[in-house]
C-alpha cells in the first residue's frame, strides 16, 4: 500500500498532473470518474493569493469527491509561500504540494517552478518553510534539473526528505528541454533504488498508454505513475492503465457514445463552476482530444470552437451521436 503520510493511495496509484488551465474541478470531475487516485489543482500563485487576486482565489475550489486532492503552490519568496500554505491549509485540502517544476518563462524567469532547480538552498528554505506552516502533508513536483549540466534531482530527493516532505514526483526532463524530447526515467530509478529514499517517489513524463505505464512501472520501480497531457480529452486512461496492471488485458476504448456523455458532463461541470460564457470558452481546449479519430472530427471540432452557448454544444454533440448511430445502422 502506497501512502502520503496518512493518505492510503492504493497499490500502484495513477496520479492526475496539475495542469495551468486545464486541471480545474470540471476536468478532475471527469478524470475522478475515470479512475484518477489522487489529483492535484491547478498551480495557485502564492503572490496572487497573497493579494487576494481572485483567479488564484478560485482555484483553491476543492469539493468532496474529489479527495483524496492537493492543492499546488508556486512562487519566488521564501515567506510568501509559507503565508500561502497556512491560507491554502485553511481551505482542508488532503495534502499542500509545491511546484519546482513549472518550465513556462512566466514562472521561471520571476524566480519560481523550475527557476528553484538553480538555487537548492534556497528551495530547501523554501519547502522547509512550507513544512512547518502546515499540518498537512508536503510533497513536491519538480524536474531532472535546470539543463544537462544540472541534473541535481538525486540531492533535491535526499535534502527535501531531510527536511519533512511526503513524497516526490519527478518529471524525467530538465527546464531547458521543456517538454520536447523523450522524458529520461533513468534517475527517477535510481532515486527509488536509493536506500536513503523512504518517501514514495512518482514519475512523470511521456505515459501515454497502458502498456507503457506497466513498462516504466516494472524498469524504474517506482512507488505511482503521474499521467498529465494524455488525460486531456482522454479519462478513461486511468482505469485503462489499472486494469491493464492488473490482468494484462487491454480494455475496449470508449464508445462515439461514451465520448460524447463525458464530454456533455464535463461542459455542464465548466458551465456551473465558471458560467456560461467563460465555461464554454474554456473548453475549446478539450474538444480535439475528446473526437481524435473519429469521422468527421476537424469539422465537428472546427463548430465546436466557434459557439458560445450550451445549447449550441449540445446540438453538435447531438450531431455527433446521431451520425454514429447513422453509421452503426449500416
């Protein structure tokens, strides 16, 4: 049994990755449905929060279904993101985790995310600060290190344990690479293989399907997977990766029908949470991935960018449905 702290996650979890602008209540909804053990939000800016800004205000939203759930913290200020954790612990998510990660410039280039792999003293402050402001479990997402040059992630694991975090998830690129390239697994193994290590260690990056999960689970060893860009439009990957794990058996992908019931509900979650307008909006994102492959989807998803009511989405989803069952008729 893999646990954070007190948190029982399951033999082998499958974690959902925070995501900037996807990992919001509406899209955990849908992947909680698909078999997401544990979940994390969106990363909330502790400078924003601070300022009561009302974006980083919103994305602290947790709802009970969702746990076990973490809230993911970024900044640049050693006693910001302290103040931030007591403020997050405030709103009784599962766990807080921090993000030394995040390769986007907005973040790194302001001293945050994946900026920290430059200056590990500073992060150990950092997280150790986070550490003593809270009661809930601390754990920590971050990178293989700032370039080839850098791959410091083996003494990031033995300081950041040293000083009281929960468990570690490390995405196998470095800064520099972004998220081109093959992700390198090679030191997420030798940091669980480290006998040092007593925390849970998950990796990121590049799980695509089933088979590539029980792949990188079985060489590396690690404690959990953390899936991100292939849950986009994709929920059933969860539970396509925990049957596959444990009867080797690929289940049968979802039906035109399934796609287009969870693509309806995760509209209708965007719609309640955000409204209509800016509910709609934000799920232009998700519709290629939600119809890859299906006849007709460039032009279904061309419409589908363009409406801006509820009612118009349904109408298309409604086209869709009926011309699949036009095509299982034949």
């Amino acid at each position: 049994m893999v646990k954070i702290k007190d948190i029982e996650l399951g033999e082998f979890p499958i974690l959902l990755a925070p995501m900037e602008d996807v990992s919001d209540p509406p899209f955990r909804a849908v992947c909680k449905a698909g078999g997401a053990d544990l979940m994390y939000t969106e990363f909330v800016s502790s400078e924003g929060l601070i300022r009561d800004a009302a974006k980083s205000r919103q994305k602290l939203d947790i709802f009970e279904y969702e746990r076990p759930i973490g809230i993911q913290l970024f900044g640049s200020d050693v006693d910001t993101m302290a103040e931030c954790a007591k403020i997050t612990t405030e709103v009784s998510p599962d766990l807080i985790d921090i993000n030394y990660g995040c390769p986007v410039k907005q973040v790194a280039c302001r001293g945050a995310g994946a900026a920290l792999l430059q200056d590990i003293p500073k992060m150990v402050r950092m997280t150790e600060a986070v550490v003593k402001a809270t009661h809930l479990p601390v754990t920590v997402k971050t990178r293989l290190g700032w370039d080839d040059s850098t791959r410091n992630i083996e003494e990031v694991a033995e300081r950041l344990q040293d000083i009281g975090i929960q468990a570690l998830t490390i995405h196998g690129r470095t800064r520099v690479q972004m998220y081109k390239g093959d992700a390198d697994w090679t030191l997420i193994g030798k940091i669980k293989d480290n006998p040092r290590i007593k925390i849970p260690i998950f990796g990121n990056g590049d799980i695509s399907s089933p088979e590539k999960a029980l792949e990188y689970k079985n060489r590396y060893g690690v404690d959990g997977i953390m899936v991100g860009r292939a849950s986009i439009g994709y929920p059933w990957i969860f539970n396509e990766i925990k049957h596959y794990l444990k009867t080797g058996e690929i289940l049968a992908p979802p039906t035109i029908a399934d796609r287009v019931a969870v693509c309806r509900q995760h509209v209708e979650f965007s719609v309640r949470w955000k409204g209509e307008r800016l509910g709609i909006l934000e799920m232009r994102r998700h519709y290629a991935s939600y119809f890859k492959g299906i006849e007709g989807a460039k032009s279904f998803r061309s419409r589908l960018v363009l409406v801006e009511t509820l009612a118009e989405v349904d109408e298309i989803l409604q086209e869709i449905s009926a011309a699949h069952a036009v095509e299982v008729s034949y």
